[in-house]
C-alpha cells in the first residue's frame, strides 16, 4: 500500500511567515490578524484533507485513469465523489473575491494550500487551480452579463475551467494559431481544434467553462491578433436548463504520470 501524504506543516509556517514579512503583506490593515488567527486552521484541514481523501486517490488514478467514453470524459473512481466533498468543504472559494460569494483569503494561503493539494495528488489538483485566474480574467474583462452568469458559479466550485491555447500547429508558439471566432448576433461562433487542454473534459461538475485563444475576422496576423473568449461546455437556455455546447472532447492523451488528469 503506497504511503499517504503528510504535510509538512511545521515547513509551510515558516515559509508562510517569511513569504509575508518579506512581502510586507503582514503590515496590510487586518492582514496580520487573518495569518495569525485564521491560516493555522486552515492549514490544519487542508493537511487533513490532503492525506485522507486525496492521497488514497493517487494510485486510484494510476491503475484506473481517466478514459473517454460516447458521452464524455470519465474520472478515476472516488474523483467525483471527493470532488464533491472538496467543493462542500469550501476549498475551491478559499481565495475566491467576496462579491462572488468566495472567502476572500489572502492569496498566501491559498497557494501553501494549493501545495498541499499538489503533493497529495496532483491530478486531482490540476482541476480547481484555474478558478482563481479565471475569476481575475472576467472580473477584468468580462462583460456584466458575463460576470452574472458564471463567476459565483466558479467561485463555488459548481463549474469548473479549462483554458484553451493549444492547437496542433500552435504549440508554444500563440501566434500561428487557426482557431476563429465568427459574430453572430450578440454572441460568437468558434471554428478549430484545441489539443494538450488539462481537465478540458470530466465527469466532476454539470458544466465547464472554457477560456479559449481564437482569432476574429478582421484581427492582425500574430499574437495581437489574439482574442479571449468564454465558451461553455453546456449553455442555459430560457428557463435556465443547461443544453450541450457543439464542443466534443475526442480522445484523452496517454500520459506518464498525472494519469487521472484528462488531457484532451
């Protein structure tokens, strides 16, 4: 039987400490009080978390990684499961802004949190880790009705993300990328393919939002030519019932390690 994870709490302290002396982060109005009261028993439950529910998953996820079937992608037994509770549990709106009704903590705790995550399973880990860049990017940019529709959603942990760079002929290189963006009416229509797209298909959340790099017709050649998009798995129609998207995941790339990480 494989060893669980234990964290190395007494290690992620002091760095806690240091990273907000150094920072200057511990002389921000409050800032002291939230390290001093609240990040110890955060620390503590997410140690637990980590090796009680997701450590036992990591060898799950080796011997039975996620597969894709006619209707999706589907996870390792236990994922969906531990997925749920981590989401009850109020993990993935740690860091999440408040007026999206996340828990506002400082991003210090969440990112010795998020390590925890990672050292216990980093497949499992991979799938919350873009919620919070996620969240900046719409609250940034995004429209209101944006904003309205799918920020408290992703703050919760109900949706999940998936970013979308990736194509066949566009590796690290952004600027040859195809994929375009067609207006029609108040909205847009994409055309392309995307490769190498973490947990860009599962069966944790009823919806995944996508954050996909695509070209609009009258866009330059290269990376300033380049447009963000939101493109939902799954659409709410008039009466708010999701309805399939025209994205389909075609296959899962066979990986060495981080098997329970669908890579689409």
């Amino acid at each position: 039987m494989a060893n669980r994870y234990r964290a190395p709490l007494a290690l992620v302290r002091l760095a806690l400490n240091q990273a907000a002396e150094t920072s200057g982060a511990n002389t921000l109005p409050g800032y002291g009080e939230v390290l001093s009261d609240l990040a110890e028993p955060v620390l503590e439950n997410a140690s637990r978390f980590a090796g009680d529910v997701l450590s036992p998953l990591n060898p799950v996820g080796d011997r039975a990684p996620s597969h894709c079937e006619s209707n999706g992608v589907v996870t390792p037994p236990g994922f969906v499961a531990a997925y749920r509770r981590f989401r009850e549990d109020g993990w993935v709106s740690l860091a999440a802004p408040e007026e999206y009704g996340g828990q506002g903590l400082p991003t210090l705790i969440s990112a010795a949190v998020t390590e925890m995550w990672g050292g216990a399973n980093l497949s499992f880990a991979m799938c919350p880790e873009l919620t919070v860049g996620a969240l900046e990017a719409l609250k940034v940019h995004g429209a209101t009705q944006l904003v309205d529709t799918y920020a408290s959603r992703l703050a919760s942990g109900e949706w999940a993300t998936a970013m979308c760079l990736t194509e066949p002929q566009a590796g690290s290189d952004l600027s040859t990328l195809r994929t375009r963006a067609e207006p029609e009416g108040d909205a847009w229509r994409l055309f392309g393919r995307k490769i190498y797209i973490s947990w860009g298909d599962h069966d944790l959340t009823d919806n995944i939002v996508h954050f996909v790099l695509a070209r609009t017709p009258d866009a330059p050649a290269g990376l300033k030519g380049i447009s963000l998009f939101l493109v939902p798995k799954r659409i709410a129609n008039a009466n708010g019932v999701l309805t399939k998207n025209d994205i389909d995941a075609v296959s899962v790339e066979h990986k060495m390690g981080i098997r329970a990480s669908p890579t689409v």
